[in-house]
C-alpha cells in the first residue's frame, strides 16, 4: 500500500481494477480520475475516483482489487454518485512521506 502514489494512480488512469466482493463475484472499475488535495513533501494527500455498472452496487468498505501493472492491492472506496449510465466511487489518501521516499 505504501507504493500506491498519486503519481501511479495517474500513470494508470482510464485501466480497469477488477474488484472481488461477496462469493467470488468479481466487477469491473475504470479509474478515471486522480486528484491533488495539497501534498507536501512530507505529506502525500490525495484522491482517486472509479467508475463502474450501476449494478452490482459497491457499498463503502475495502475491497481487494486485481490490476495488470499493480498487482493485487486492496482500496477502501466510497460511493460518491450516479449517473443514469455510472456508479462512482472514490478512494482518498493521507499519508506520511518517508524521507528516503
């Protein structure tokens, strides 16, 4: 998780998370958005936000989430809205830089 940087998030926008919930049910989600909240250098704070199928409907918690240049890694996601197409969800991170970072 510490690896997982708004810098990568942006090098992977519009690329597919393939998210497992329930019993091996698994949905797509693009991301599609990966925003800055005011990092510093000691601090990195920011934003993401998936786009996926109004159903099956995602509720907010932490999800394991496959990638093809990530690998494995797990996301707490929120959902934000809906579109009469799309549902939304977006993850946020604040964390504390390493100084070797």
């Amino acid at each position: 998780m510490e690896n997982l940087s708004e810098n990568i998030f942006r090098e992977n926008l519009n690329t597919r998370f393939t998210v497992s919930f329930g019993d091996g049910e698994t949905v797509e989600l693009e991301l599609i958005e990966s925003t800055d909240h005011g990092s510093t250098p000691k601090q990195e704070q920011f934003s993401i936000v998936f786009r996926g199928p109004l159903h099956p409907f995602l509720e907010q918690m932490a999800y394991e989430m496959k990638h093809e240049t990530l690998g494995d890694v797990f996301i707490f996601i929120v959902p934000v809205r809906q579109d009469p197409e799309f549902m939304y969800y977006e993850a946020v991170f604040n964390r504390f830089i390493e100084p070797n970072e």
